[in-house]
C-alpha cells in the first residue's frame, strides 16, 4: 500500500479528551475517528488490525468446533420480555421502534436470538453439543461513554454460544472455550489472567473473565502473591477465620458524639481504632430490609449480598427509607435492638469483635462495648465484604495484591436460564423432552484492540506485536526526489509484496522527520529506512520494539524474518 493515497491522518499533539494511552494513540495514528460520544469508525489502518484479530479468533473457534453465523442486530422486544431481560437489563438497552410502533433493541448480546433459532432447528440429543459464534457490532448505551473504544456504545463482538445436554457436556464445552481463549489471547500478544467474576445481567454462576493487566483499566483483579489466584475485587473471596480478641468483655454503654458520623471521625472522636468500630449499612433486598454489618476498616460487598440472597436488587436504603424502618438517620446505625422483621447479616470479621462501636440508633450517640451475641443479633455470619490488599490469598497461598485490568473475553456457563425461558428443549435417548444446556462466550474484538496498544507502545507510539500489525513492514525513502532512493524503495517494495510481506511504502513528499515520525507513531515491526547508500545496494532496518537498527544489502533481505 502507497501511504500517498492511504487514509491515515495523524496527529502530533494529544487529544484532549483521550484519557488513556490507546485513546490517544488510536487518534494520533489515525486508526480511528470519532463520530460522537461512544461511536467511532475504524480507518483502513485500525481496520486491518481488527482483521487480524478477528482472523485469530475465528481460527481457534474454529479449531474449536465453533460454527459461525451471523445473526441481526435489530431484535424484536418478544424475545426479550419471554426471557425477563427487557425490564432487567436497564437503561443500556438500546430500545426502538419501527412505523408500526413494534418495540425492537439494538442488541448487546445475542443470547435471546441464538436460544430461539436452536429451538427452532434443534430437537434431539443426536444434534449435541454445538457451538454457534458471530462477529458483530454491538450497542449498548453507556451512562458515560470513556476511555476510547475500550467503553464505547457501539463496538465490535464475537459471541459465542454452546448447547449440551447435560452440565457435564457443558463442563466440556465450557473448558474448550476457555482454552481457545487462552490460545487467542496469547497469540495477540497479551498478557492476561483469567479471573473468577460476576455473570452480572448474562445471568448464570460459574464464569471468569479475561483480563488483560495494565496500568490503567476499568475494572480490579484480586490476585495472589504465591499462586494462580485471581479474581475480579467483586467477587474475590474473603477468609472466613479471624483471630480471637482475648480481651474481656465490658458493660455497654452510651457515649455522646455529637456530629460525629462516619467510622473515621467516631474512631478519632473515642479514640479507637476504626477496626474496633461497626459499620452498620441498612439495605434494601428486592425491595425488603436487611440490615448488613461490616468491621469499620472493611467495606460492603453488594455484589456478594447479592449472590449469597440469590436476589434480583440490591440497593442502599434512602435516608427516608432508613428512617422509617430503624427510627433513625445514617450515620448513627447499629444492631442493637433492631426490629425482628429485620434480617441481620453480618460478615466473618463481626463475629471475633469484642468491645467494638456502633451506632446507638440515636442521633449523635454510639455505643461503646457492644458485643456481639450478648448485646445484639446475628441471624447469618457470611462473606459480604471487599477483600482488600494485604489480606490472605482465599487459596491459602500468599497475600493478595491488586492489579488494574482490562476485560477483554468473559466466559459463561448459562445452564437453563434461557433455554427454559424461551422453551428451548431436546428429546433424550428415551424420547423425554429437557431443557438444552446452555453456555454464553465473548471477545470485545474493538477491546482487543485498544488493549494490545495499552500494552505496547513507547512515548514514540504504536509497538505491534507482529501477529497483529496492519502491515509488516514500513519502507522509507528518505528523499524522494533522489532517484536511487526512489527506483530502490520502489524494487524493494514489490520485491517484499511479492515475498508475502505486507508493505506500507511512504511515497510521499515529505520531509524525514515527518515521515520517521509517522513511522514510529505506526508501529509497524520493522522499518526499513532507504537512504545515502541506495546506490550500493544498502538500507537500514530498525527494529520497532527494541530499537535495534541494521544495516543490510538488499540481497539479505531474506534474513528479515529472524527481526520479527
């Protein structure tokens, strides 16, 4: 490709708006252009680089046995309200409507449309297992689209989709796509872990995501010192176990504390430690009280409330609700005395308190020597806060750090959530209809992207990792207007081109710096500059990711590959 004629427009100052490095880069290089907020379009070189990493993944699917397809964006809103998601899925949705005021949604996920067609087309066990994959746009409309192509509110999917029989066929299948991903993501060029998350709105409990590790990211990994471990901070488990306070217990008592509401000031104001204090949060549980405790220094998972409730919502009560169901304002919470009708949970920590604070339910007023059992109820002991760093890896080996990620796959076992729910059933070797067994697996190809840059790139620019590279090499004539220069880059680019090579060739009419600068902004791994020696035959070759440059005859450019 002639870079005169390529659409490639680059820019030499940083964006503005471009928070993250594969933002900046992205628009800089001239990959992408912004048409508005969340919605980008990829130019001829971003689009080369999604090829490549669609041409990845759509080999290990297939490798795999993965069949693709390709289903609409537009789905109808019956579909969604048989499976429940229309209302659960919420306001990033994309919903609308056609002239005969029919509702549709713009799809962020295909699982209600892939459950339908197999219920159409699949009838017996002789047809499992089968897995289905796309690759497709998909919108869904953030809150606060950010951060590039990496949170956007159009991107670019492959999902994919396996039926079994049974949740042993599912295991396999589970475990198949798990190791394509594996493979897909390391022959990208990333570094990565699969952590133990949330399925959140897909439904579902077993599912990991994969994360790719940076500096910046939207999401936390839990992750051992010592071992495998890794979870997404959401759904990281904490040691049940405590060490038991020797300390005697003492009377309770009322102390003053006027003013005095979070678990930093009243641990200063009665000069304690904010580990010997009571976070007391009331929550509202599908809509039900349930008053929640936490150790002062640890923070309330919802997430895990969720899941150890099984419960569609969990939300912090409004300082009305608060009110009305305690008789008292946040800030002054405790368990003591708390209404019957009002389930207590509290975490692990709680239970080797002794002598702790804790709200007296009064305005301005705490406990002080409040113990558990003794002064207040404890209906269930349960994992329902943040683990944080510092704390003992779940598996028992080492301590737990946190690292900033990157989601870029996310592996699901659905089980029956949407085959029951859209009837989707197969007759078994004794002619008795059961719900198929589902599992649910995605890849933000656009995510992809933006993460390899993350992870590769220097102050200069794009560093590509060679499997996904828009183009193999970049020949730069220094001075066009020389001929030896011109008539030897000319030779040597169709030479390459016709070697296999994929060849960028910078024709154009401008200065070196500009040109080098463009270069390195690009990415491309070898560079292959054509300057003051084309006359005898010599060039230079500068290898992007580690600097090195060579000087070699066009006669052993043969010897390119041991560079890549």
């Amino acid at each position: 490709m002639r870079q005169s004629t390529y659409l490639a427009p680059t820019l030499r100052d940083v964006p503005n708006d471009a928070d993250v490095v594969s933002h900046q880069l992205m628009l800089r290089a001239g990959l992408i252009r912004q048409s508005t907020s969340g919605v980008y379009s990829f130019l001829p070189l971003g689009m080369k680089v999604l090829k490549k990493v669609e041409e990845i993944i759509r080999e290990e699917m297939n490798n795999a046995g993965g069949q693709e397809m390709l289903m609409p964006s537009i789905q109808p809103a019956e579909l969604w309200q048989e499976s429940g998601r229309w209302d659960d899925y919420g306001p990033e949705l994309m919903r609308v409507k056609d002239r005969h005021e029919r509702e549709f949604a713009l799809g962020p996920t295909h699982e209600e449309v892939i459950t339908s067609i197999v219920k159409d087309a699949v009838n017996s066990y002789k047809r499992l297992p089968m897995n289905l994959y796309q690759i497709q746009t998909k919108f869904r409309d953030e809150r606060r689209p950010r951060f590039g192509v990496l949170r956007g509110r159009e991107f670019l999917m492959k999902d994919a989709y396996s039926f079994d029989t049974d949740f042993a066929g599912l295991d396999e299948s589970y475990q198949t796509m798990y190791d394509a991903y594996t493979r897909i993501f390391t022959r990208c060029g990333l570094d990565f872990r699969a952590v133990v998350a949330d399925s959140g709105a897909m439904g579902g409990k077993d599912t990991h995501e994969f994360m790719v590790l940076t500096s910046v990211g939207e999401d936390t990994i839990a992750y051992s010192d010592s071992s495998e471990y890794a979870a997404n901070i959401e759904i990281a488990e904490v040691n049940k176990v405590y060490p038991a306070c020797e300390e005697a217990p003492k009377e309770l008592t009322k102390a003053a504390t006027p003013g005095q509401k979070t678990i930093e000031e009243v641990a200063a104001y009665l000069n304690t430690a904010a580990e010997k204090c009571l976070k007391t949060i009331l929550t509202t549980v599908d809509e039900k009280p349930v008053l929640i405790l936490v150790r002062g220094d640890h923070e309330i998972n919802d997430v895990k409330i969720k899941h150890h409730l099984d419960a569609r919502s969990v939300e912090f009560a409004t300082e009305t609700e608060t009110k009305s169901w305690l008789r008292a304002e946040p800030g002054y919470l405790g368990p003591v005395d708390v209404p019957k009708d009002i389930p207590v949970i509290a975490d692990h920590a709680v239970k080797s308190l002794v002598n702790a604070v804790c709200g007296a339910n009064e305005t301005d007023v705490h406990f002080v020597n409040v113990n558990p059992s003794r002064d207040f109820r404890v209906d269930e002991y349960a994992d329902v806060r943040m683990i944080q760093e510092g704390d003992p890896s779940p598996d028992g080996q080492g301590t737990i750090r946190f690292k900033e990620g990157i989601e870029v796959g996310h592996v699901f076992k659905l089980g029956t959530k949407y085959s029951e729910a859209l009837g989707a059933t197969y007759l078994n070797d004794q002619g008795k209809s059961q719900p198929i067994v589902m599992g649910s697996y995605g890849i933000g190809v656009s995510r992809t992207v933006a993460a390899i840059i993350e992870q590769h790139h220097d102050e200069d620019g794009i560093i590509w990792p060679s499997s996904v590279a828009p183009f193999d090499i970049h020949v730069i004539p220094v001075n066009t207007k020389q001929e030896e220069q011109k008539h030897l880059a000319e030779e040597l680019y169709s030479e390459l081109n016709r070697s296999g090579w994929d060849v960028l060739l910078d024709d154009r009419q401008e200065r070196p710096g500009v040109k080098f600068k463009d270069a390195d902004l690009f990415g491309m791994p070898l560079r292959i500059t054509v300057g003051k020696r084309a006359a005898e035959g010599y060039v230079e070759v500068k290898v992007r990711r580690t600097g090195e440059v060579i000087e070699l005859h066009r006669d052993e450019l043969t010897q390119l590959k041991q560079y890549v």
